[in-house]
C-alpha cells in the first residue's frame, strides 16, 4: 500500500510509475512499489531523452507536481521549455498568444494520459496478478513492452498499405512496382530512418 492522500483514494496499492512519451512511444523511467516524489525525477528523464537522442528537447509537457523554481531553472539553463503557468499570481491579463500555447501544451500533454488508459483498458495493466516485487516489475514492463510495440506494428501497416498507393487518392502506382521515392518519403513521416544520416536515396 502506497499513502497518496488524494481525493477518495488515500491510499492505492501496486507500484508507482514514472513514465515519459516521446513521439507516442512510451518510456518506462522509474518503477518503485515504494512512494516517491515525481519532481525529482524530471532531470533525469531529460538527460535520458539527450542520451538516447542525442539533444535536449524543444519543450517537456508535465503535470503540476513537476513545475518546481527548481525544475524550472534547470530547464531554462538549458534552453527547454516547461508547459503550465508561471510561479506566483496569475497574471489579470493573459494574451490571446499564451492561451493558444496553453491549450496546446495541455492537449499535447494528454497523450501520456491516453497512453495509462490504453494500457489500462487494452493490455491489463490495472489487473496485475503476480505476487513477488520482482514479477510485477517485470509484469509492468512487458505491458509498456507491448504498448509500443502495437504503435510500431500500426505504422508497420500504414508503410505496407502505402506501398501500393499513391498520395492521390484512389491512384494505383502504374506500372505496379514499388514507388521508391514515395515509400522512403513515408518511411521519414513514420520516423522509421532519418533521411539526413541515411545514403538510401544516393543509393537509388
């Protein structure tokens, strides 16, 4: 039993989750069947984002917990952008601008929430079994496992369908033959390989 305090559910059982998601990709960053403060967690997923892609992102989309002066300093050093309001009274006036970007980062930022649900509702994460602490963990991971994996298998299936298509609606490629410079093009929109350090199309 983990103490949460929130609003009829003091207290919640099973493991806690730290998770990031990137491009509809989810990252498993921290699991613990003990409690822990989320917003200390924050840097450490950024630079786990920089090592695995090589740059800091243009902005992270975070609950409240996280938009700690602390979080927020360290973001601004390095050129980051946190989503939600500034510390302090909410401004009288807020520009057309600003709420256009506020709307934006909320909408951006519930794919994460989407991602729980589908994981909650598709492949049983709310329903798991194992007893040792060892056996969820691995129980947990298997289940994000697999959510990625079905995101990768959709746009498997969108690049096959769009083998034989055109961009025109309704076009067959003529003559029957795989378009090449269509079918890498989708493979860059998929983010399946990245056209600035891929020599495919020299080579075609």
């Amino acid at each position: 039993p983990i103490v949460r305090g929130k609003a009829g559910k003091p207290i919640e059982f099973g493991a806690k989750l730290s998770v990031s998601c990137v491009d509809n990709y989810v990252f498993l960053d921290k699991i613990s069947l003990e409690n822990f403060n989320e917003s200390c967690h924050l840097k450490e997923q950024v630079e786990k984002y920089k090592e695995t892609f090589g740059y800091y992102p243009e902005s992270v989309h975070v609950d409240k917990i996280y938009r700690t002066r602390e979080n927020r300093n360290w973001c601004k050093e390095r050129g980051i952008r946190i989503s939600g309001p500034k510390l302090g009274r909410p401004p009288k006036n807020v520009s057309e601008e600003e709420k256009k970007q506020a709307h934006s980062d909320e909408c951006f930022r519930n794919a994460i929430e989407g991602k729980f649900g589908q994981a909650k509702r598709r492949f049983s994460l709310n329903l798991v079994m194992t007893k040792l602490p060892e056996t969820s963990i691995t129980s947990i991971a298997i289940t994000f496992l697999v959510v990625n994996l079905s995101k990768l298998l959709r746009q498997f299936l969108s690049l096959f369908l769009s083998l034989f298509t055109n961009n025109r609606t309704g076009e067959l490629i003529k003559p029957p033959f795989i378009n090449f410079d269509y079918t890498l093009n989708n493979f860059y929109v998929l983010k399946l390989i990245d056209l600035s350090e891929n020599s495919w199309s020299k080579v075609a």
